[in-house]
C-alpha cells in the first residue's frame, strides 16, 4: 500500500508539515497527499524509534506462480505509441471555446457525420491517421482540478493567444500553470483574420518569456489560425502530432488498465456515469473498476458520439455507465480483479476515507446559517499573512505551500499570493509590494537590487536555506500581527 504523507505523519505521531519538513531536508519534497517510498519511510520511521512493518496486501498468500513471472508492466518492450492528451489554455475571450468547437466540428474521427453534440469531458479527433485526445473544458481552472488530485492526464497544452490582444495576465497565468505541471506547449495565435491582429508582435512576447518560436530559431511550436474562419487548424493539428512524436508518448496497452476520471455526472435514467481517459492498460467492457469510496462493473462504454465501445486502449476518453456512486474529476481508477474484488476495495476505501474525516477537526461542516454568518465575522477580524513565495525547484515551492498552510492558526490566515521557481527578482518585490505581502524564499538567492527595493517599499523578505528556521521565522511573523496584548 501507499505511504501517504498525512497518514503517515499520524502514526509517527507529528504533524503533517513536521513531516514534509523532515523529507524536503532529505531532498524529498512530498505534499500531504502524496506517497512516499518505503526506503524513505523506513528511515524516518528509524529515526523517531520506530520500525516499519509494512504488510503487503496477500503477503499471507503465496503469489501465485504466474504473476511472479509476468513481465513488468513498465517494460520498454510492452510499451505502444499513445494518442497525445491535449487541453486548450489561454486568456478570456482570446477564443479557446471557438477553437475547441472549430476542431470537434471539422476533424471528428473519420466515418462520423454530424459532429460531437453531447459535452462529456473529453474527445478524440484524427488527423492523418492519427489520432488526438482533447479536454474539451478549456482553461486552467478544469485543467488544475484534475491536477489538485495529483493526476497528471494531459500531456500538451495548446495556448491560445489572440493576435490583436497579445499576451495577457491570464495568458500568462496559464503559461505559468502549463510549466509547474510539465507540460508541452504550442503556441495557438488565434484571429489572425482580425483588424489589428499582430502576429510578429505575439511571436516577440514569446520570446520575452522564454517560448521562441520555431521558425525564429526556438524549439516552440506556433502557427497562426483563425478559429472564426477555419484557417490552420489542420496546421494546429499537426503540430500536435510533431510535438507528440518528439514526446515519445507510450503506455503499454496490455498493462492492468487504469484511468482518470475527467468528469462525472448523474444522468436520469442511467445514474452516476463517468469519462475516464483511459491512461494505461486497455478498458474493456466486463472490466470492474474502482475509484476511490465507488466501484463499477462496466456493463457499457460509449465514446463521444453516445456509440457503445467494447474496448479502449491508452489515450482514449469513455463514458461509463454503472458506477455506485460519483467519483471526482482527477481520481485515478483502477481495474481489479473481479465485482467483488472492486466492491470489497471500494467499501475499504470508504472506511479510510471515513476515519480520516472524523480525525479532522469538524469545522466546516454542519455549520447553521448562524454559524456560518459568525464565521464570516470572525474572518473579517482575523489577520491575514500574505506570501509570495519562491523556491529552487517545483517540488520544493508545492511542498513549501504545503506546510505553511499548515501552520495557519486561527487568529492569523495565511494567503498565498504567488508560488515559484528562481531567484526572488524585483518583480516579486513589486508583487509583494502591491498586495501587502511578504517574500519567502527557500534555498533561492536574490537578483541584484532587490534588497535595496524592498527596503524602499517596506517588503519583508524571509529566506532561509533550512526549512525549519524558515518556518520558524514565518511563524513569528505571523504571530507580530497579532495585537500586542497577545
Ligand atoms: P474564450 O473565452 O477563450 O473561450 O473565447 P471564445 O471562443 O468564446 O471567443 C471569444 C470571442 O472571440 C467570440 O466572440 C468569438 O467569436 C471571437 N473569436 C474567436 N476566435 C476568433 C477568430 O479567430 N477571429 C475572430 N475575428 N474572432 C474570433
């Protein structure tokens, strides 16, 4: 089984971030929700007195001959070619929704007339014979809730700029949000046909921010299209496929298969039902499934047209009815070995899920009209300590946000303005300045000038190279905002 981070915490008897703090000095940087590996417990738990005594789920059980043979999964010799997953990003109105319909509409996969009507998630599209997976929910916020959950199912962004507006802050957002999840980007100029579009101008702002385009020298794929008039989308497409190729994108397509749900919803007359894309393994109908507290056997898979599939390799988005109830977008399911072995897993997943609720203290919920308007009063009056926070690597700036929500107490809040990577620069600084923040670095130097900077403005800077002193000097500041009589 998994050694969660928060779980684990728990039995060592400490608090989640002591915990994270204890694994960034290993060099680990871990959020509460994620696993650690057992090497890694077993030393921790070493340190504190503890041994691990982790039993394997049939550790009573000789495996049986078969399995110890089978070859592993992750075999580069098992591993097939993948359709890329693919999500549309970029700032309003700069034409994601009018993108994504252009391409359903026109490049459906072959044979299907009259389009995609229904929105389910997810769908696929063919371009020389190949085939590309599509979000069909543009922007970050749907992108990002899949990733809260630590699923990581799209593989390039398409960012959609508009060539009379240019660069955005929430171009620039999703820029930074494609980055910290590690994804390839293409660069979409969209309305080329417009008056005032700037194609040149748009290919000069992404060389500013480190995106130089291909035909300027770079190694980021651009073209310009029109999502209004159909003009290069077949050009997009290929570029999505050129990009997938030099990703090398592959699953092994016989693995036990496993799947991350991208949307669910309860359908009268069919239940709760559920877009999976599939990410390794082949799905077939007659499977059973488990996803977190909920489990399903699939009687049904339908793609995006509502036709009824018997079997979906890597890549492929399905809708699947049967489910017992309704699992999240970003939960990860898995195949197991029969109804019952699904039912029993779900029903253990359930419990676990349980108990980690009733462990946490109950303030959210079953909170009266009362109870809430008094919180909201309570929240006005509480102090806020808010952060721009930078670090060396993104696993250390994730894990570092981790920890100092963790330390959030009830008088003093503690707001995230900015998260990321590199040097705290004047721009931090300036950030930091205009919304009443303070600069926290980890292990990061500055870029010159910036002390001199923050000294004008009055910004705080704490940076510090050992997670703990850093957090200790967060703490203090967050306790000088409390009135002096405390
Ligand atoms: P979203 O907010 O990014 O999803 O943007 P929409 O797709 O809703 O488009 C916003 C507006 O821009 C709509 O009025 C579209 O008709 C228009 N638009 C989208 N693509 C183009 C294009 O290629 N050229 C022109 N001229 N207008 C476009």
């Amino acid at each position: 089984p998994p050694i969660v981070v928060r779980d684990f915490a728990i039995l060592l008897g400490k608090k989640p971030f002591q915990l994270i703090s204890e694994l960034m000095e290993m060099g680990i940087f871990a959020s509460m929700n994620q696993a650690i590996e057992e090497a890694n417990a077993k030393q921790i738990a070493e340190r504190h007195g503890f041994t691990l005594d982790i039993r394997h789920r049939g550790d009573d059980k000789p495996e049986p001959k078969k399995k110890a043979k089978a070859p592993r999964e992750d075999d580069p010799a098992l591993m097939e070619e993948r359709p890329p997953v693919v999500c549309v990003l970029g700032h309003v109105d700069h034409g994601k929704t009018s993108l994504l319909d252009q391409i359903r509409n026109a490049h459906v996969v072959s044979g299907e007339a009259g389009g995609i009507t229904q929105h389910v998630g997810a769908y696929q599209v063919e371009r020389k014979g190949k085939k590309i997976t599509f979000l069909d929910t543009p922007g970050h916020a749907a992108f990002s809730k899949i990733r809260e959950r630590g699923a990581n199912v799209t593989d390039i962004a398409i960012l959609v700029v508009a060539a009379d507006d240019g660069f955005m802050p929430q171009t620039d957002e999703a820029l930074k949000f494609a980055r910290n999840a590690n994804v390839e980007i293409i660069v979409a100029i969209n309305k080329m046909d417009a008056k005032g579009a700037n194609i040149d101008r748009v290919k000069q702002q992404m060389q500013e921010r480190d995106l130089m385009p291909e035909d300027w020298g770079g190694t980021t794929l651009c073209t310009p299209v029109s999502a209004l008039e159909g003009t290069n989308i077949n050009e997009l497409l290929e570029l999505v496929l050129l990009q997938a190729e030099v990703s090398e994108l592959k699953a092994n397509p016989k693995a036990v298969a496993e799947g991350v749900i991208v949307e669910s919803q309860v359908e009268q007359g069919r239940g709760p039902t559920a877009t999976v894309i599939v990410q390794k393994g082949t799905l077939k109908v007659g499977d059973a499934l488990v996803c977190g507290p909920h489990y399903c056997k699939v009687r049904a898979m339908m793609d995006e047209h509502g036709k009824p599939v018997k079997s979906a390799p890597p890549s492929t988005p399905v809708r699947i009815m049967g489910w017992s109830g309704t699992p999240v977008s970003g939960a990860v399911c898995t195949v197991a070995k029969n109804e019952k072995a699904a039912k029993a897993e779900a029903e253990e997943n359930a419990q676990a899920l349980k108990a980690r609720a009733a462990a946490k203290p109950a303030v959210t919920t079953g909170a009266t009209d009362l109870d809430s308007l008094l919180a909201a009063i309570d929240d006005q009056s509480s102090k806020v300590l808010r952060v721009v926070i930078k670090g060396d690597v993104n696993g250390s700036v994730e894990a570092l946000a981790d920890c100092l929500r963790a330390i959030e107490s009830e008088k003093v809040k503690l707001e995230i303005v900015e998260t990321g990577v590199g040097v705290i620069t004047k721009n931090d600084i300036t950030l930091a300045d205009s919304s009443e923040a303070c600069v926290i670095g980890f292990n990061v130097k500055q870029e010159n000038g910036v002390t001199a900077l923050a000294k004008h403005h009055g910004v705080r800077i704490i940076q510090h190279n050992i997670i703990y002193e850093l957090i200790t000097s967060v703490e203090e500041a967050m306790s000088e905002l409390l009135d002096p009589e405390y």
